[in-house]
C-alpha cells in the first residue's frame, strides 16, 4: 500500500465525500500525522441511510440463503486477496503491528465463511398436533440493525457487525470508529465487490450521540449492536429500550488470570507476556489482574517485568516491532493517570510506566506488583499495556478476587490439576474462560460476557441467532 486511502460514507451504494460536511481529522498514532480528513454525517444523511436500510431490508429478507452465503463466502476469498492492503490501513490508523492486522483480516475472512455456512443452517421446526392441525416454528430476520464498531480491531469488529445480519437477512447501518474509517470501508467494499445488494449495508460516522440517537430514535431500526466500554454501552440500551429494540451488547472487562503453583511459569510467561502487549493491551477481553499463588508470586513478577522491559515498541509498520503505539492521544494520558494512582496507593511500578519518545502515542509495557484492591486500575478497565499483579494464597481466595468485580467478559487460569480446572470453569463468573490457553475465540464459538460485560452474543451459530426472531404459526381445519 503507497497511500493511505480517500475517506468517505457509504450510503445507498454512493461514496459520500466531505463537501461542506464537518470533519474529523483521522491521525497515524505513530507519527501523530494526519492521514485524511473523515466526512461527517449530518440529519439528512442518517436519515438517507435509514431509508436505504427500510428498502435493503425488504430486499435481503427474502433473499434465498444461497445468495447470502456467496455474498460472504465471496467477501472471504476477496479479503484475503487484500490483506496486506488492508492490514496497512488498520496499521496506519490504528497503530498494531503489521502481524497483527493481517490476522485479524485472516479473522474477519474466517467469520465470513462460517457464517456462509450458518446462512444454510436457519431452522424451524413442526410441532405434533392432531389431524388438520399445523403448528409451525419459523426463525425469520429481526429488522434493520444498528451496528457500533470500536476502533482497536478496526477489520475484525466491522467483519462480526457486518456478518451475521447479513447471513440472517437483515440490513445494517455500521458506525465504525471514526479513529480508523479506512479498515471498515475496505470490509464493506469487499462485500459490495461480491454481490452484497447496494441498499443492504451502509457505513456513516459522526459525533457519537448525535449518530446514536438518531439512529435509535428511528423505528426502522430494530436491533442494536454494539461492541464499547460499559458506560456507553448501558446509554446506548436506555436509548433502545425507548422502542424495545433488540440489543446485542459487548463491553468491557477486566480479565484475570489464576496462576497456581502446580504450573510451569516460564510456559505461561512466554505465552501470557505476548498475549497481555498484543495491541498495546487495548483488547477487551486483554488478561489483566494477575493473581498468582505465593510460592511462586516473586518469580512469575521478575520474569514478566524482565519480558515486558526486552519488548521492541515501534511503529507497526517495522517488521522488527512487537508492540505498537496507542490508538490514540487518550490513551497515554489514561494510563499515566491510572500508573500514579496505583503507584501512591503502594504499588510497586516493576517495568515501564511512562510514555515513550517525543513523537506518536507509544507506552511503556507496565508490570505493577502488588496493587491493592482500592487502586482505581484495579477496578476500570485500564485498556493499555499495564499487567497487574497480586499473590493469593488459596483457591477461594483466587476466585473470589476474579469474580470480585462487576465485569465478566473473560478469564485464564493456569493449572495442571484437572479437577481443580473443572471447579475453575464452573465458578468463575466469565461469558469465556481459557484454561491453559488464551486461545478463547473462533468463528465458530460464542463471544460475549455477563454481569456489566454485556449480553448476548457475536460469532458462532449464536451470532446469527441474534439476528433472527422466532415466530409460530398455529393452522386449524378448514371449515
């Protein structure tokens, strides 16, 4: 890729340029470079876009499951074509290393294929009734979906908003992060490029709640789905149940991870270390409270700060980085505020803890040890590179600290006792929990958390069933 791409909306099949509209400035945090200027969407434009969404859905609807399933099988095979294209995109706005945007598009591609699959796989059922009866169960697509998209997987969370209402028949209005347009718009072009109908799906950005209330406030709306911190998330479901739209919400968390002495620690070192730095820790379900049994608490810290301290931080697009900037100006100044809050509360700051350089949003990998429970990082989400780290000295003691907070998006725990890894899975509070593993989603398996985490579900067969309404149709004799 030479250049970063012209920015525009997406609506009735129409690029919609910036023309008098105002403007969002879309920054390289990197470089703090300006990369393009957003178009922003006023009234008459949300309101285009509802009516192509009221018009694409009476079209969708009835559209046979093997049109769907082409559309996305299609989109699939044409983002893998354009996959260094588009993991240059999300690099440049986003700040991710090259690596990782390539598999998230690798990701999106995979979710497009399976739910090409599930578009065949939309059952009813018929139920026993006596002669010249039928009753029947049907699954029929809810309605127009409002889709909200975050910025730090800004391929794969456009592909999960896009996806699924499409293979259930629905039509979609996405609002992509304004920080990184560019990724989603690819995402969608792919699946214009492969037959997806012009009225289906429509891409705006605008300020927030502007965007948000208009969109809910309409009745041609009838789902929202929206992927974003707990605070937004809670305003965004006042405002749909207004008209008791359906919501599907995923927001944030505060993942821990159970440590117990029976484990290897530089194995779950040399797979936790990575997985905690993977974009700059700005994942949702990143592991962060590390509670880790006594015996072994000062050796697992030494090693994570030794870890976090040999991390090349760097521009994404340099084949040598490891970890990238912050997505943006925001972030830097959150953690540093967190860090000195935890730091005159008692913790120990192990590795990093200050922002890196003089140019771009970069940040020290962090390891904090023993954090007290008040420190305000150990009850928001701190969505950053920052390990938090605690000793416990018993099982009960270890789950009640994991399930001590209000979020339950994901867990990881590390131990080689197998009943203990069944008590594990049953009580701690988590929509996903990885037991020596981190590797918690695929296309096929559900993503979603409980408690303040959220409700409902992306991915797997349950991602379609979140678009779809269950009917039954109950025929008597005729007389």
């Amino acid at each position: 890729m030479t250049g970063y791409p012209s920015l525009c909306m997406m609506i009735d099949g129409e690029r919609v340029a910036a023309e008098a509209r105002r403007t969002h400035q879309v920054v390289n945090p990197a470089t703090e470079e300006t990369l393009g200027e957003l178009p922003l969407a006023d009234a008459a434009d949300l309101d285009r876009a509802l009516d192509a969404a009221r018009r694409g859905f009476r079209l969708w609807r009835d559209a046979p499951a093997q049109q769907r399933a082409a559309v996305l099988s299609g989109a699939a095979s044409l983002l893998r074509q354009r996959a260094d294209h588009l993991a240059c995109a999300a690099t440049l706005e986003e700040g991710k290393t090259l690596a990782e945007a390539r598999m998230e598009v690798m990701m999106a591609a995979a979710l497009f294929d399976f739910y090409a699959g599930e578009a065949h796989r939309i059952y009813g059922r018929t139920l026993v009734r006596p002669a010249g009866q039928r009753s029947t169960v049907t699954k029929e697509p809810v309605g127009p979906v409002a889709a909200f998209a975050p910025w730090n997987f800004p391929i794969g969370n456009p592909g999960r908003k896009l996806g699924a209402p499409i293979a259930a028949g629905c039509s979609v209005i996405l609002k992509a992060a304004e920080e990184a347009p560019a990724s989603a718009l690819g995402v969608l072009q792919a699946l214009y490029d492969a037959g997806l109908p012009k009225e289906v799906a429509q891409a705006v950005f605008g300020v927030p709640d502007e965007v948000s209330r208009h969109l809910l406030g309409s009745p041609v709306i009838r789902k929202l789905s929206f992927t974003g911190s707990t605070a937004v998330g809670k305003h965004l479901v006042r405002l749909a149940s207004e008209d008791m739209k359906r919501t599907t919400m995923e927001l944030g968390g505060h993942g821990p991870v159970l440590v117990f002495k029976d484990t290897d620690v530089e194995a779950v070192l040399d797979t936790m270390v990575p997985h905690k730095f993977r974009n700059a820790g700005q994942v949702c379900v990143a592991s962060t409270r590390f509670l880790v049994e006594e015996e072994i608490y000062e050796r697992f810290v030494d090693g994570f700060a030794a870890r976090a301290r040999t991390l090349r931080v760097a521009n994404g697009l340099l084949p040598e980085a490891q970890m990238g900037p912050m997505a943006n100006a925001r972030r830097p100044a959150a953690m540093e505020k967190l860090i000195g809050d935890a730091a005159r509360r008692g913790a120990q700051i192990r590795a990093g803890g200050t922002p890196m350089g003089n140019q771009g949003f970069f940040f020290a990998p962090t390891v904090l040890s023993n954090v007290p429970t008040d420190a305000d990082v150990m009850n928001e989400e701190p969505f950053g590179p920052v390990a938090l780290c605690r000793p416990f000295r018993n099982e009960e003691e270890a789950i009640a600290e994991a399930n001590r907070l209000p979020y339950g998006l994901a867990a990881y725990a590390w131990t080689a006792d197998a009943k203990r890894q069944r008590r594990l899975g049953r009580e701690i509070e988590a929509g996903m929990i990885g037991i020596n593993s981190v590797a918690i989603g695929g296309a096929d398996a559900p993503f979603g958390g409980v408690k303040w985490s959220g409700h409902g579900h992306e991915d797997g067969p349950e991602g379609v069933e979140a678009c779809l309404v269950t009917k039954a149709l109950h025929e008597g004799a005729v007389p």
